[in-house]
C-alpha cells in the first residue's frame, strides 16, 4: 500500500492453466494492480497494451525541468 501511494503499483500475468490464480490475484490487489489472465499470448495482448499505456503514462510524473539562461540571454 505504501508504494502504491508513491505511484508504484503491481500487476501479474498469468498464462495457460499451469498458475495460481489465487496468488496472483492477492499480488496484485495487495500491490494495487491488476491481475491478467489468459490462456494463449494473443489473449493477453490487450492486457499488455493497457500496462503499458499506464507506465508511459507514469513515467511522466513529479517531472522537474530546469533551464539556465546562456551568457547574453535575457529570461
């Protein structure tokens, strides 16, 4: 839960019917993610598409930018 409040969150995947459907579940709803499931890869890809626009979509967070003004440039 303390990650999760500082932005990092836990998501599983679980491919075919070899998994513990359970443990991935609790993983991810402990990590405030999500819990994927799907019995080939073609299922998962929109699982995956989703992840994914949430990280680009992170990585953009507390972003500071400082710029300094050359020799000669008025700010």
């Amino acid at each position: 839960a303390e990650l999760a409040r500082n932005g990092v969150t836990t998501s599983t995947v679980g491919l075919g019917t070899e998994f513990n459907e359970s443990l991935l579940t609790k993983m991810a709803d402990a990590g405030e993610g999500q819990a994927h499931y799907g019995q080939t890869p073609e299922d998962l890809e929109d699982s995956f598409a989703e992840e994914f626009q949430i990280l680009n979509k992170a990585c953009l967070r507390k972003v500071t930018l400082s710029v300094t003004a050359g020799t000669g440039v008025v700010a």
